[in-house]
C-alpha cells in the first residue's frame, strides 16, 4: 500500500517531467517560462506546507523536543531544479533558444528551497524555545 509522502513525491516527480517534456518540446519561451514559473511556485507551496506542518507537530511536543525536517523533499526539489537548469543550458547551446528566463526561474527555485530548509530549522528553534537560549551571553 503506498503512502501518503510516496504519494506526493509521484506526483511531484510526474510534474517535473511534465516540465521537462514541455521545455524539450515546446519552442514558444513565453509558454515555457509560464509553466516553470507555475512549477516553481507549486514547489515553494508544497515545501512551505510541509514546513508548516512541521511547526505545528512540534508545537504538540514536550520542550525541547522537536520535530525532523523532512530533508529528503529538499534534497530531491534541489536535484529537480538542477536537472531543469542542465537540460535547459543543454537546449540553449544545442539549438539557439533563448533560455535566460528559464535559468532565472529555476534559480530561484534552489534559492526557495534553501530558504524553506533555513526557515524549518528557525522554526523548530522558535517553537523549542531554543532560539531564546541561543541569544543570551
């Protein structure tokens, strides 16, 4: 029976091809980068959902204790991007296409998912209390 997480990580992987199919196939650049643009906010919302899900199991636990960030997703959404960025340079300096949006799109989707993996770790401090403790001389 499959579960919930290998679940989403299907569809997430079904989308990423989705994406690479659509940047290989598909000449028009306005089209491409639309779709990577709605791609890579998709991703930012299903970390960010995570990261809030998170918060919430470890406001549910005893002090000091705290929930995992789930770092599996961050690692395969930053080998998703990295994947997009190749193919696209790939793309560009085989056939001419313009690809600038693209590298900017998928740029900021590394920069997103590092930020998610920065922002879970604050966040566990912040609801441990240990952000308090790490402040005082």
């Amino acid at each position: 029976m499959a579960t919930t997480k290998k679940i989403q990580l299907f569809w997430l992987a079904l989308a990423a091809l989705f994406v690479a199919a659509f940047i290989w196939l598909v000449p028009d650049s306005l089209a491409v980068t639309t779709v990577s643009g709605a791609f890579t906010g998709v991703l930012g919302i299903f970390l960010g959902t995570d990261i809030a899900a998170m918060i919430l199991k470890t406001r549910a636990m005893q002090p000091g204790d705290y929930k995992s960030i789930n770092t599996h997703r961050y690692v395969i959404a930053l080998f998703i991007f990295a994947f997009l960025l190749i193919e696209a340079v790939i793309i560009a300096s085989n056939s001419g296409r313009e690809m600038s949006q693209l590298y900017m799109c998928f740029g900021l989707g590394v920069l997103v998912v590092i930020g998610g993996l920065i922002n879970g770790i604050e966040c566990n401090k912040i609801c441990t209390g240990q952000e308090a403790q790490d402040e005082s001389p």
